[in-house]
C-alpha cells in the first residue's frame, strides 16, 4: 500500500498455573478458565523511521455474550486504521500517540 503498512494481530490469551513473581518456562493452562482474544491494529507510514499514523486494540472476553458485536465493531475500527494516511487532509498533533519504554530483561 502506498500510503503504508497496515498490520493486524489476533492473540488469544489463556490463565496458565504461574505466578507473576516466579515465571517458569513451561506453564499449565488452567482450563475452564477465562480466554480473552486480543486485537490489534497498527498503520505506519513509509519513511525511513516509520511512525504509526493509527492504531488500535481491544481485548475481549471470548464467551461474552455481545462477542458477534464486539467482533463487528472491532473490524470496523481496523478498517479505519487500514484507511489512515490515504487522505491527503489528514491532520496528526503532538501527543496523538504515546508510548512507554520497558525495563531490559
């Protein structure tokens, strides 16, 4: 795409028998348990140093009962984000995006 690129991530998530202090290498998925399902959408531009132009995402529980609306609206917002950056018009302020820096491993 010219105008970027657009990457969409689907995660799903499941409780595993860890705990947060002591992280092990080979955890039990708890089942039964709850399993969100994450999104995410992601548009960049093409510069050298790429910035993102839109973003979005949203983790929802997979049993929830509105999970057929949830999903809906969750493709129309990452069709927004795909369309970003194809309109010449398209105004970006300071402080639009923000992230934070993690600690090293």
């Amino acid at each position: 795409d010219p105008s970027g690129t657009f990457v969409q991530l689907r995660l799903g998530l499941a409780q595993t028998a860890c705990r947060k202090r002591a992280p092990q290498r080979h955890c039990r998925v708890l089942e039964g348990r709850r399993k969100p399902v994450c999104l995410a959408c992601y548009k960049f531009d093409t510069s050298d140093v790429p910035k993102v132009l839109d973003k979005y995402h949203n983790c929802g529980p997979s049993h929830h009962l509105a999970a057929k609306e949830i999903r809906q609206r969750d493709e129309a917002e990452c069709r927004a984000v795909e369309e970003a950056g194809k309109g010449g018009d398209t105004l970006y302020l300071p402080g639009m995006f923000a992230f934070s820096r993690g600690l090293p491993a």
